[in-house]
C-alpha cells in the first residue's frame, strides 16, 4: 500500500497548484467526498474534481499538520479566500492502491466562549 501521507500531501498541495490532473491522480475513481455542516455528498473522482475546479474565490491552502497511519489519515488546513482565513480539519481513507477514497471536511465556524470557563482557559 502506497504511504497515505504522502498521498495527502500531494492532494493537498495539487489542490493549491491547481493541478486538476495530478489532483485527480490521488483519487479513487468511486472517491466520496462529505461536509457533514451542509449535508453534502458528491460521489465520483470527476464531479469531485469540478467541484474542485469551480470553487469560486482566489483561495489558497496551507498543510499545518497530517497524522497517518495505514488506510487512513487526517490533516488540519489553514486556507485562505481573499481577507478571509479559516482552518479545516480533513479527514482520508485509502483504497487497496493507496488512493484517497473518501474524504471528510470539517470546517469549523468561530464563535465566543461560553462566560464562566476563564479562570481554565487562555485566549489567544
């Protein structure tokens, strides 16, 4: 089996390039991709390159960390659309080839603390 990492670095740094071939080479061809906050779900390796490639907005993604290990891996995302930054948590798993065959977005949305909780915490 192909080293998922590897394989999650390419993807995400195919994505950056815009690279949509490279991009589609680390997919399986039955790759499901999710964003469990809308209740999204698109299924195949050419809809979710289009989707990919028709995502408005200059945006730009950075790897701040990926955690591997054999069939499945999880990267935290730093991206960039315009002014705007948010970070992403990414869940993968591989196929028998070493392929992305499924891939999970979580994008969390900022929001304040509950009141009470700062005598345990640190803002920053």
């Amino acid at each position: 089996m192909t080293d998922l990492r590897k394989t999650v670095e390419s993807y995400w740094a195919t994505a950056d390039a815009r690279n949509w071939t490279a991009f589609a080479d680390t997919l399986a061809d039955g790759v499901v991709y999710t964003l469990p906050q809308t209740r999204e779900r698109i299924s195949g390796r050419e809809r979710y390159v289009e989707f990919n490639r028709e995502y408005p907005g200059d945006w730009r993604v950075r790897i701040e960390r990926v955690i591997a290990e054999p069939g499945q891996a999880v990267s935290w995302t730093h991206f960039t659309v315009g002014l705007e930054e948010m970070h992403a948590i990414t869940f993968f798993t591989a196929d028998e080839q070493g392929r992305i065959a499924t891939v999970t977005d979580f994008w969390p949305e900022p929001y304040e603390p509950p009141a009470g909780r700062d005598h345990l915490t640190e803002r920053y």
